[in-house]
C-alpha cells in the first residue's frame, strides 16, 4: 500500500512474503558452487586443500539437489524471485520435475568425477585452477536446469562456456591447444545466435520469463515471426547438443583434454543444449516445433546413424566415445520430433542414462588407455585377462550405451520406439534401431579387440597399474546405471510427470504468477 511519504504502492511490484525456507533449494545449488569456486580461486597456493573442498562441496550438491526433486515431488514446480521484484520483472529461478531431474543427475556425475580427479589431477593441474573451474561450471549447469527467464539462460550457458574452456586448456599441450580452439569457435558461434534470437523474442514478447512467453503467445497475431524466432533457437541448441550437421566441434575436441574434463563434458554439456530444445521447443513454442517436426526427426536420424558410423570408423577409444555421444542426442531429438507427452518422456530418461553412462565410459576408456599404455585401439589387448573388474565394468556400459536389455538404455529407447510407432513414424522407429545395432558392432568390436583379443605384437602394455580406488567413481556410476536398468519405474514416473509439465504447463506459470492467475 502507498504510504504518505512515498506515491507509489511497492506492494505491487515486489514480494511482501517471506518464502518458505524449502524454496531456498531453488537457488542453493547455484550460490554453493559460485562460492565454494571463489573460495578455491583464493586457495590456489594450497592445491591439497582443493580436491578435498571441491569434493565435499559437490556432496553436499548432490544432497540439495535430491532435497530439491522431493520438494517438487510434493509441491510442483516452484519459483524463487531475485530482488524480491514480482514477475516478469525480476529475475527468477523455476524448477520444475525435468530442471530437478538433471540437476541431481548433474550433480551425481560431478561428485563422481570430482573423485577420480583425485588421482589424476596433478599439483600444476591444481595450480591452474580446475577445481575452481569444476565449481563453476557445475554453477552454469545447476543455473541452466534451474533459470525462470531466457536471459538467465543465456548467462548461464556463457557461465559454463567460460569455465568449460578454462578446463580444455588447463596443461597447454599442442593439442589441448588445437581442440580448445575449434570448441570455443563454434560454441561462440551458438551463443551469438542464441544472443540474437533473445534479443528478437524481447522484441516480440515485451518479456523474457518463460511462464509470461507461455502465456502470451496465443495472444500473438498470425504475422508474428515466431517460426523465425524457434528456427533460431532451434539452430543455436542444436550447435550446443551436437546435432547434425553442426556437431563436427564434438569430436575433435574432446579427446584432447584430460579424460575426467571429457567425462565432465560427455554427460553434461551437451545435454543442457537438449535440455533448453526441451524447454523452448516444447513448452515455449509448441505449434511451431509441430510444424518443424519433420525436419527435427530428419536431423535427429542423421545425428544417430552418422554418429554410430563414425563410431564404427574410429581407431582410437576417446574418439569413439565422442561419436557414440552424438549418436545419442540424435536418439534424444526423436522425442523432441514427435507429438506429445510419451516421446517428450523418453527423452528426458535417454538424458538421464545418457549423463551416467556417458561419463562411465569415458572414466573407464580413461583407465584403461592409461592400463594399456596407450589410447589407441590397436595397441591394447588383453586387457581381460589383465584388469577382471575394470574389463566387467566397461563391458556392462557398452550394453547399456547400447541399448541392450536390461541395462539403462533399453528403455528409453523402448519409449521412443513405442512413441515413434504410435505416431505413424515407423521409419524414425527403425533408425533408432538400426543406429542400436550399429553401437552394438561399434563396442563389440572396441570390447573384442582391446579386452578380449591376447596381447600381441603390437600391443603396448607398459601403462600403469589401475588401483582399487580408482575404479570407484566408475562402480559407482555403473551401479547407478544399472539400478535403472533394472528397477525403472521411479525414473519413468517422474520423467512422465516432467514431460506432462512441459506439455501443460500451466503448473509452472501458476508457480511464476500465483494459483490465481490461469494460462
């Protein structure tokens, strides 16, 4: 209410009610590793506290994180208000299911990288800032899944670009070097395009938060260029995800860094660039993602087929990695092509086994390179009957990665299938099972010539031993993998609560606007 010293009712603009204390989870992930980042930015003279602090830290965001999916769970999608100003003029942090799903996720496959980093980060690497780095970008991770507004989106997205480049460079090899750049370059062009698309839908909305998009776009007139806009953004997401054709940055640019940066990178990066096709694609501009259906499915059957073929291709086992993560946004992108709360759902748990697995595998490849004394293809072998554990921990990620049951890939592919044959899409039904069975050649003849064949003549085997505690971070990520693999439920409930969300969102704008206030 206007008081007699001031004119103007602030009671309009701003929150008079403290928010429950729950809804604090909203903002904790990201306010815990921007500070936790500045703090071992301050440490960096004292490089044995860093590991130790960032790991700690990223335990405790794995806690907040599960503390926030119960608090949607019970309550929907909830809001937090920066400055207190009321939508849509401040700055707000959404969660909903799909945000709180991939932040735990998120934050699970950081902790376990942040374990292996122990043994493979050295002192100079320390030095140079990876551990605040890690922090950092986990806060550009935690702060996409978790931003209201597509401004904040925006910043978030250059928040990870930051530290995701201070992580390629740290050590300044040639080839560190030479990906970095071909990373950045493409990645700079993505974020200008998404830069320009914002700046085009402020333009047409008057508005950047997602709830108030939602809402005005069926007030918008027929000359609105809103295909346009969602072409835009379409493009710029795909660069970020690594879809066909622009996704030739990936792999020439993650087997350069240190193996636990590529996990990093593998299970995360790429799916934020699917997370946000999600967000704008499906809840901001739904009629116009049906219209470029079809182009979507064309691109999403390219990305699997030619990211499977380029697996089949490589002899060297990081690049091969870095193919079988663009074959899996292609299978992501089947369900942002169809119709619907069915295909929407597979994707979302295809994002989920893809974080887990993804980054196994590459902690696992990164063990076992270093086991053989060499990361070529080639040069290994043996590696059965010389490393029991970590052989049978890479052999169940390759049939998980490739869709085989009951591991965790089977079933969100199961999903997309179900959905692609439902909506009359029989062919886009058959590349997803054509690009499964390519994987499968892929890995199998990865697994036979590496692990299974004797050492031969031209294999290298002088690396290093592999200690127990190595073999932990990619136990545990294995486990996880396989839990969902074989007791599913609990992660397809919630994704089909998330996709029905994002579909109908009028849960979500009630949470930005108020029980009141109808889409």
């Amino acid at each position: 209410m206007a008081s007699p010293a001031s004119p103007i009712d602030l009671s309009l603009a701003v929150v008079t009610e403290a928010p429950d204390a729950a809804d604090w989870l909203v903002v904790l992930p990201v306010a815990l590793c921007i500070g936790t980042g500045a703090l071992l930015t301050m440490l960096r003279s004292r490089p044995a506290l860093q590991g130790i602090i960032a790991l700690a830290t990223l335990g405790i965001l794995v806690l907040v994180n599960a503390g926030l999916i119960a608090h949607v769970s019970a309550s929907g999608p909830v809001t937090m208000m920066m400055g207190r100003w009321l939508p849509p003029f401040g700055i707000a942090f959404t969660v909903d299911m799909m945000g709180a799903l991939f932040s735990l996720t998120a934050s699970v496959v950081a902790f376990a990288c942040a374990l292996y980093s122990l043994g493979d980060i050295n002192e100079k690497g320390r030095r140079h800032g990876f551990y605040p780095f890690l922090l950092l970008l986990m806060a550009g991770v935690s702060g996409a899944f978790l931003a209201g507004d597509i401004f904040n989106l925006y910043v978030w997205f250059e928040v990870l670009l930051i530290s995701s480049f201070g992580l390629l460079v740290i050590g300044s090899e040639h080839r560190q070097i030479d990906g970095a750049v071909k990373y950045g370059f493409l990645n700079l062009v993505a974020t200008t395009l998404f830069l320009i698309a914002t700046g085009y839908l402020y333009g047409i909305f008057g508005t950047l938060n997602m709830a108030d998009i939602v809402r005005k776009v069926p007030t918008l007139p027929d000359s609105a260029p809103l295909m346009t806009l969602v072409a835009l953004y379409l493009f710029a997401f795909g660069m970020k995800a690594a879809a066909f054709p622009v996704n030739f940055w990936l792999p020439a640019s993650y087997h350069t860094p240190r193996i636990v940066v590529s996990a990093l990178f593998a299970g995360l990066l790429t799916k934020v660039g699917v997370y946000a096709l999600l967000r704008t694609g499906v809840m901001l501009f739904p009629a116009e993602r049906e219209s470029l259906s079809t182009v979507i499915a064309v691109v999403a059957a390219f990305t699997m087929l030619t990211g499977a073929l380029g697996a089949l291709a490589q002899a060297d086992m990081r690049r091969l990695l870095g193919y079988l993560v663009i074959s899996g946004i292609g299978a992501m992108l089947v369900g942002l092509s169809l119709s619907g709360a069915d295909g929407v759902a597979g994707t979302i748990v295809y994002g989920v086994h893809s974080m887990l697995v993804m980054s196994a595998l590459y902690l696992a490849i990164g063990l076992s390179g270093r086991h053989a004394g060499s990361f070529a293809i080639a040069e290994a072998g043996g590696l059965w009957q010389r490393h029991l554990p970590l052989s049978a921990l890479t052999l169940i990620l390759f049939f998980s990665v490739s869709g085989l049951p009951p591991f965790s890939g089977f079933w969100p592919k199961l999903m997309l299938v179900k959905a692609a044959l439902a909506q009359g899409a029989g062919w886009l039904a058959a590349a997803l099972l054509v690009s499964g069975f390519l994987t499968t050649i892929a890995t199998g003849r990865f697994f036979l010539i590496a692990y299974w064949r004797p050492t031969g003549e031209r294999a290298v085997g002088t690396g290093e031993t592999v200690s127990p505690a190595a073999l932990l971070p990619v136990a545990a990520l294995t486990l996880a993998s396989i839990l969902v693999g074989l007791y599913p439920e609990p992660l397809i409930a919630a994704a089909k609560t998330a996709a029905e969300g994002l579909t109908a969102p009028s849960t979500y704008i009630q949470s930005v606007f108020g029980a009141e206030v109808k889409p």
